[in-house]
C-alpha cells in the first residue's frame, strides 16, 4: 500500500475558513482595516482575517493602531486583489477584510442588566435607518455606554448596522429585546414635547430612549417612560435626527456622569 497522501486541513486555508463560516447567524463581516483594528482592540473573536496588500495594511497598523499590530499580523493573511473581491459584498479601500464571531445573546444581557450600572443604556425604539443605527452604536462606544438596545425588526447586527458602527458593536452590548424586557433603570424618553433636558442631571443608570425616525416613540415606550425631556430646538423646526438627538443626549449625560478610564 502506497504511503496515504496527506490531507489538506481546511481550517488552515484562510478562504476556505471564510466560505465555511460567511452567511451563518455568528459571522460578522467586518469590512475594512479600520473595523477590524476596533474589533480586534475591544475583544471580538475573529477566526479569519484577509487583505489583498499585507504591507499596505501593517503600515497603516504601524500608523494608527500600534497597539493591536502584533495581533494584526497574526491575523491577517494576504490573498490575491481577485479572491479578495470574491469574497466581500463591495471592495474597501483599504482592502482588508475579516470575519468575526457576534457575541452570544446571553453576553449581551449580562452586560446590560449587570448591577450597578456605571453607563447608560441607549434605546432605540423600533428604528427604520440601519445607518442611524450604525451611527448610534458608534456614539455608545465612543461615550462608553453600556449598551444599544433596539425594539422592533431591525436587526442591529446586520451588516450595514455593523458597516456603520465602524467595528464598534464589541465596545458595547448591542442586543434587540422588547420594550418589556428593557434593563432596569430610571427611563428617560426623549421627544420635542418633554421637560427641557438641559434642567436634568441624567443618571448613570439611566435608560436613554429615542423614538423611531418616523413615528417617534411607540406607546409602549411611552407607557414606561419615567420622563419625557426634548432637547433644546427653535420654534418651527420638527425635529433633530435620530443620531444626532442620541450624541446630544449622551454629551449631556457626559458633562456630569462620564465613566473615568474608559
Ligand atoms: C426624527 S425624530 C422622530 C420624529 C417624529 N416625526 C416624531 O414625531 O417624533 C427621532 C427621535 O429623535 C429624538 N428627537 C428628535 N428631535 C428631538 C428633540 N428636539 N427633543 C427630544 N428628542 C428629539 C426623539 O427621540 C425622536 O423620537
């Protein structure tokens, strides 16, 4: 009998990896450098990693993610321009890629019911734009809340939700629960016809919620509001954006409560 040929381990092929894992409920596509350097510098699993120039991407590593390039060249694995393209919806201009693992459910809940709370906890409450959405958990991570919660169908971790957030849903706990299921917590619903916000001092704990682009805040969220505050608008003007009424409300939040070292 001839000496068996050996077998080619498909773990060790980085696209035969990306094949086997894309399009299941736990691949999260992390589309260029720079979502991958905050997914790896927050803790994120990510079992495969491309580019089509390594150089190109170790030297932006060097530049702006010193901190994580160890980890960055452990992970990255060039690939020709071509697979490259194959491989993702629409090429990045940094040309990296990656596929991560989305962080389990129950994480998720741990993180925002753990007590006490030292952040708030945004709520967005049945949102329709997945780019407000993107925009928000981006501002959580930046304002170290604790976490994103979305009421309704959106999915917070689709990609486009991901895409926006810049790599930043594993700085935070970014869940989707009913109004019911909603952390523990003072809730403060912001909407043009509440208490001027600038006359309250927001709580740690606070639960922050944000109606939807065009509805604005649904009745059950209303019904468990224990305040209503607007945030400051000239006469005549409807209403501010989603993303931008969640960037005021946690820069307020930050001028009294901002957690040190984070
Ligand atoms: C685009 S607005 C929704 C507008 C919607 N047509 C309405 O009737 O409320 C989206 C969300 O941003 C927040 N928002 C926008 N402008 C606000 C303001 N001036 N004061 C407080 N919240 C505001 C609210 O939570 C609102 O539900």
């Amino acid at each position: 009998m001839s000496p068996a040929e050996p077998v080619a381990d498909p773990a060790a092929d980085p696209v035969r990896r990306w094949r086997r894992l894309v399009g299941t409920d736990t691949a999260v596509l992390l589309d260029g450098f720079h979502a991958l350097k905050h997914a790896v510098r927050f803790g994120a699993e990510v079992p495969v990693a491309v580019t089509a120039d390594r150089e190109a991407a170790l030297a932006l590593a060097d530049d702006l993610a010193p901190d994580v390039r160890e980890p960055l060249a452990a992970l990255l694995t060039e690939v020709p321009r071509a697979t490259y393209e194959a491989l993702v919806p629409r090429p990045h201009p940094t040309a990296v890629a990656a596929l991560a693992v989305r962080p389990p459910r129950e994480a998720n809940l741990a993180a925002l019911t753990r007590e006490p709370r030292r952040a708030p906890v945004v709520v967005l409450d049945n949102p329709r734009n997945l780019g407000n959405a993107g925009a928000v958990i981006r501002l959580a991570a930046g304002f170290g809340a604790t976490g994103v919660v979305t009421t309704g169908t959106l999915d917070p971790w689709h990609p486009t939700v991901v895409r926006g957030g810049a790599g930043l849903h594993f700085a935070t706990a970014v869940e989707r629960l009913d109004v019911e299921e909603l952390p523990a917590g003072p809730v403060f619903a912001l909407d043009p016809e509440g208490d001027d916000l600038r006359g309250v001092r927001l709580p740690d704990d606070a639960v922050l919620a944000f109606g939807s682009e065009r509805a604005g805040l649904s009745s059950a969220l209303r019904a468990r509001a224990d305040h209503l505050l607007a945030l400051p608008m000239r006469p005549q003007v409807s209403s501010y954006n989603l993303a931008t009424s969640v960037a005021m409300t946690l820069y307020h939040w930050s001028t009294t409560g901002f957690p040190s070292g984070t």
